[in-house]
C-alpha cells in the first residue's frame, strides 16, 4: 500500500482569520487530523466532520499522549495510506516540538510537508499594539522557553546574558516559571524599572493584557490570576501598547 503524508500545519495564534490559505484547504481534505488545544476552539471548531479527528491533548502539562506517543500514532496513520494533517499552534517549527515529530517521520521514511503558520511570538504581541521591534526601541528579538525546569543544572538559558540582551525578550510557556525567569534577570542587572506585558490568549475573543515593569508583575500576574497559554514580552516596545492597542 502506498504511504500517506503527513502535513505539519501551524494553525496560527488563534484568530481563524490568521489560518493561511494552505492550510485551511489541508485541514478541509485530511483524511486524519491530530491536534492539541492550543489552537484554540475557533480553529478546533472548524474541523470537518468528515476526518477522523485525534486528541493529542498535549496542553499545559495535563498530557494524554506522550510525544513518543504521537509521533507512534502519526507514523500508523500514515503508513496506513492516510493523508494526515498534524496540526500544531503558531507556527510547526517554534517549540512546540515540530522538529522532533518531523525527524520521527523522516526516520519511518513518510513523507512530512511543513506548512508555516502565524507565530503566537509576534502575532500575540501585534494583536496587543506591540511590535516586537521598532527603531526607536528594539533593533533585535529573541524567543525563550520559559518553562524550562529550574533545578536543571545544565540550564540552556543564559539568564546573564539575556539581561544583558539590548533587544526585545518574548517567553513562550512563561507562566508557570514567571516568578523565577524575573528574578533571573534582576539579578544578572536588568532594570526593575523595565516594561512588562503579559498577553493571555492572545487574538481570541477573551485576549487579556496585562501591563508592569519587572518589578511588580508577579504581583500583578497574581492578582489577576493570569494563565497559560500566553506571551510576556520584556523591553521597551511594551511603551508602545498603550498608543497602538486601542484601548
Ligand atoms: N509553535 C507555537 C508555540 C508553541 S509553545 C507558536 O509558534 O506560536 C506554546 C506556547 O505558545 C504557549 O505556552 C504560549 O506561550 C504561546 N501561545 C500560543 N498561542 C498563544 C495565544 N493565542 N496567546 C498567548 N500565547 C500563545
């Protein structure tokens, strides 16, 4: 029998308007669609009645399959024909594990097709009037985890570093660690004084922005009792929130 395809399809951030065009028409041919909750229920809600649709459920640390799992199941699928549509947040490649489950594919030799999404990492920003560079504030931009556990030894975060770092910092699964990365980067030097956003939801109807400095954001994030999935953005373009967010 010949062997399917696996599609790995960024959803974007949220908003059913940042589908691509692509991907949009591969959700609506899959024969199988394996998906988390990070896309969210606009984008989940659209998924044709016709596919075999898999909860993968991978969300906020309440996992039903392993990754192993997946990547298992992604490989049956496909190896029984199937056109499968693996359809991940934001975009496939930027965290999320997209790469691994590509690798796990290419070594059961299916075919895999990357199909780019609308990163969560700028997108969410943008929604909240936040570019993530501009002239006047931020002339580079880098990416972390946030959820990186903090009694590895073997950090790959360089907290000194990156309080050192002129450009604009955007944590991704950032909440539940928040109180540590902060304190982090106090210590290795960053300004308490510098602006904070923090964006639940974000470009869905519920989107929620809250605004400090590293200071007091943690006791902001506390009171508001603010959850995953969101993005905090650290640097000086958060100024720019109050002028370009409308409202
Ligand atoms: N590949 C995805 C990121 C996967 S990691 C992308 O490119 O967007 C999961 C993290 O993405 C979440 O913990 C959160 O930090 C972020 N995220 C994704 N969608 C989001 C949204 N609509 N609002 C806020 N954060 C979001």
């Amino acid at each position: 029998m010949a062997k399917g395809k696996v599609y790995l399809v960024g959803s974007g951030p949220g908003d059913p308007e940042l589908l691509t065009v692509k991907a949009k028409r591969l959700i609506e041919n899959a024969e199988v669609i394996m998906y988390d909750q990070l896309p969210g229920k606009d984008i989940l809600g659209m998924l044709p009645e016709s596919a075999e649709k898999i909860d993968v459920g991978k969300y906020a640390g309440n996992h039903k399959l392993s990754q192993w799992q997946i990547n298992e199941l992604l490989v049956r699928r496909a190896s029984e024909g199937k056109n499968v549509v693996r359809l991940k947040g934001g975009d496939p490649y930027l965290f999320g594990r997209g790469g691994e489950e590509a690798q796990a594919l290419a070594a059961e030799g299916i075919e895999v097709e990357v199909v780019p999404g609308i990163t969560s990492a700028i997108a969410v920003p943008a929604y909240a009037g936040i570019p993530v560079t501009h002239r006047d504030f931020a002339s580079m931009v880098t990416f972390i985890t946030g959820h990186e556990d903090p009694t590895k030894t073997d950090s790959a975060l360089d907290w000194k570093y990156l309080a050192r770092f002129e450009g604009t910092l955007v944590i991704l699964m950032g909440v539940s660690q928040l109180p540590h990365n902060v304190k982090e980067l106090v210590k290795h030097g960053k300004p308490v004084d510098t602006p904070v956003a923090i964006i639940e939801r974000g470009t869905r109807p519920d989107q929620r922005v809250t605004v400090g400095t590293l200071g007091d954001i943690v006791g902001l994030c506390k009171q508001r009792n603010v959850k995953a999935p969101a993005i905090t953005v650290i640097g000086d373009v958060v100024k720019l929130h109050r002028e370009l967010a409308g409202n």
